[in-house]
C-alpha cells in the first residue's frame, strides 16, 4: 500500500503549488491592467512633449546643444530594463541575452561600455560578470510614479551630459499583448533622431530657445526612460502572468496523469486482495 | 470673454482640463498672463502656482513643480513632472517634506545635495502655498 499513499501525497502537494500558481496569475493579471492604465495615462504627455521638442529642435538649428550633438564614441552606456523578482518566464533571459550579445558584438573589452541597470535580476547578473555597473535602481513598486525614477533618469542624462559615456542605449521588453513582447533596443542619447513637428507651428521662445532647450531636453530624456519603463513593466506582469498559467495548466495534467496512476494502483490492490480472500477460502476447503 | 483649452499633463496622468478665460503662470523670466488668441510661444516654468480665471469668475490654482507651457491660439498645454489641484494637495506630505529639507539643508553644504534639498524645499513650500490660497 505505500505505492498508494505516495501517489496521494504527490497529487496533494501538486493541488498545493497549482493554488499558488493560479493565486500568482490572478495577482499578475489585474497588475497588469493597472500597468496598461498607467501606460495609457502617459501616452497624452508623451505625445505633447514630442511635439514641442521637434518642434523646437527643428526651429533652432545647430543649437549645439550638448544632449543633440553626437561626439565620437568612447564610451556606450546600456540601460537595461528588468524585474526585481523571477518566476516571470523568459521576461529577464531574454532581455539580457539580448544584452549580452551585443555587448559581445560591439565591444572588446569592459573599459568600453558601463551598464545602468533598473532591477535586481539585471544588476546581479552584470555584477556577477564583472561588468561595470555605474548605477542601479533595485526594488521599484509595481506601479512605478515618475518619482520612483527620475534619480536614474537624472544619472543617465547627467552622465551623458558630463561626458562618462559619448552614447546610451537602453533595453527594455516591448509589450505587445498580453501573451507576447519583444526585446526593444532604443538609442536615447545623444537626441539625433528627433522627428519633426507634425504641426509646424513656429514659436516665439521666453526667453530664448537655447534657454527652453536646457529646461526641455534633459525632461524630454526623463520621459523617454519613465515611458520605458512603464511598457516594461506591463510586458513584466504580462509575461509573469502567462508563466503562471503555463505552471498551472502543467499542475493541472500532472495532477490528472497521477489521479489515473493512483486509480490504477488502488484496482490493482483491490483486486490483489480478492483474489486473496478468494485463494484463502479455496484453502480452507 | 473668449476661452481656450487648457490641458494641464505630468506623465502619471492628465490633471486639468478646461476652458479658462485666462491663464497666469510663472516662467523662469517672471509672470505671464495668456489670454485666449495668443501667438505661440514656449516657456519654462518655474516652480509655482498656475491661476487658471474661468468665465464665471472664479479661480483655479494649481501647483507645478517646473516643465514648460506650449501656447497655441486656440489650445494652452503645461507640461510639468508633477502638478497637483489645490484641493487634491496632501497638506501634510508637504510639511513633513519642509522638514525634511530644511533638516537637510541645515546638514551639510555639499554641493548637489544642497541644491536638490533646496528645490525639494521649495515645491514643498509651493504646495502648501498653493493649498492655503495664500500666492
């Protein structure tokens, strides 16, 4: 009987981890609809600030600005974007391979490039690899405010400004629905791809557009890695969730393979103890 | 009197949105007064309060830590990192904050800590302005 008895404590414990699973993907699937909202709440700013600063970079030409002048590059700076926790799927692998491999394309040794890493899966990898790591931002909520980041925003731009790196990149998952997201490589500064204003309107500045410029750029930055960060957020909690449905449903055959074992054995004993009784009296005769 | 759109937006969200007769903010070269019509223009701001005069009379206040106003003739947008409505001003938040500030900036004179408590200071001064009516 001990066969039986391990079955039955294997289905009780697999019914336990399917609970959990199941409780973490309903956690994750109504973070991720606030993540969606917050995307959405900021989409308004994104646009309006795109607008004015194509604008103004298009009217001020040859501003000289430091954030849109690119230098020749000795230095790169990746910013990559992951989560604090694991159980999220390939969320963190994939990114940092992707990472990993451009790094390995690009440069030839670790003097050439620094890492910015926002969550503590991304920091610990890169630090474990020795690579440099000039500044991290670990246990960020799961509804980031501009707040939360803007200490790294600030770094990155500043670092930018004072010439530590001549271009930064940044790395984050794109989401793309709630079952898929892509790995996105975005080239943040120096600001060379501005697009044009859509609306063409010429401004008077107050008081000058190099003035605005100083204000508008290093904000317009900021933004750029804050809306970053809420996209990655959304595709963190997307694929968090589409991994605990995975675990679940796995639970879910598992636990029916077992119940199927478990029948089996149970007939089999029962059947055993039959034909027992059943030789026993054929004995007594 | 004529009105124009006023949106006022921080990157968690839109915070106002309505027509005004008149709309008086801080730039970092002194007060404006926009009215509806206006040539465009782009401003920075400066930390302070927005007055946002309406057609009936009355007043809106709102607080805004920077970022910059776009002036179009028909349409007004301040694009800040953080704005809050009078009303929705968390009073206390803000005075702990003063606090904290200004305990730091007791401290030490460091450069740049120096200067980020005294702007932390000063939003928070702003906010508690702005909630007691007091610009």
């Amino acid at each position: 009987m001990v066969n039986l008895r391990e079955i039955k404590g294997r289905i009780n414990s697999t019914k336990s981890t399917k609970q959990i699973t199941k409780a973490m993907q309903m956690v994750s699937s109504s973070k991720l609809r606030r993540a969606e909202q917050n995307a959405k709440a900021y989409v308004p700013y994104m646009e309006k600030i795109q607008d004015v600063v194509g604008a103004i970079a298009s009217g001020t030409k040859d501003s000289g600005h430091p954030m849109l002048t690119a230098r020749p590059v000795k230095k790169t700076a990746y910013l990559v974007i992951g989560s604090d926790r694991g159980l999220a799927g390939a969320y963190n692998s994939s990114i940092l391979r992707q990472v990993q491999r451009t790094i390995d394309e690009r440069h030839k040794s670790k003097d050439e490039y620094v890492i910015l890493a926002v969550g503590r899966v991304v920091r610990d990898y890169f630090v474990k690899r020795d690579h440099n790591v000039v500044s991290d931002v670990v246990g960020l909520p799961d509804q980031p405010t501009f707040a939360d980041i803007k200490e790294i925003a600030r770094n990155a731009v500043g670092m930018f400004i004072d010439g530590t790196y001549d271009e930064l990149y940044m790395y984050y998952n794109h989401f793309v629905s709630a079952i898929a997201n892509e790995v996105t490589e975005k080239k943040l500064l120096p600001l060379t791809d501005l697009a044009p204003a859509s609306s063409n309107a010429s401004y008077e500045f107050e008081p000058s557009g190099e003035a605005i410029l100083e204000v508008l750029l290093p904000q317009y930055a900021e933004s750029l890695v804050y809306g970053a960060l809420l996209d990655g957020k959304a595709s963190e909690h997307a694929s968090r969730m589409t991994a605990m449905k995975n675990a679940t449903d796995n639970a879910s055959d598992l636990i029916s393979d077992l119940s199927l074992q478990y029948n089996r054995a149970r007939q089999a004993a029962i059947t055993q103890e039959i034909t027992e009784i059943v030789g026993g009296a054929a004995a007594l005769e | 009197m004529k009105t124009v759109l006023v949106n006022i937006v921080t990157p968690d969200g839109p915070v106002y949105d309505s027509e005004v007769s008149m709309v008086i903010a801080k730039t970092t070269s002194g007060e404006i007064g926009v009215l509806a019509g206006h040539i465009p223009m782009v401003a920075p701001l400066a930390i302070g309060a927005v007055k946002l005069k309406k057609e009936d009379g009355s007043t809106d206040i709102v607080a805004v830590s920077g970022g910059f106003i776009e002036v179009r003739p028909e349409k007004i947008s301040i694009l800040a990192p953080s704005a809050e409505i009078a009303e929705n001003i968390d009073v206390q938040r803000a005075k702990e904050a003063v606090k904290r500030a200004e305990g730091r900036l007791q401290g030490k004179q460091d450069n740049i800590d120096f200067k980020r408590a005294d702007l932390a200071l000063k939003r928070a001064l702003n906010r508690i302005n702005v909630h007691e009516g007091n610009i």
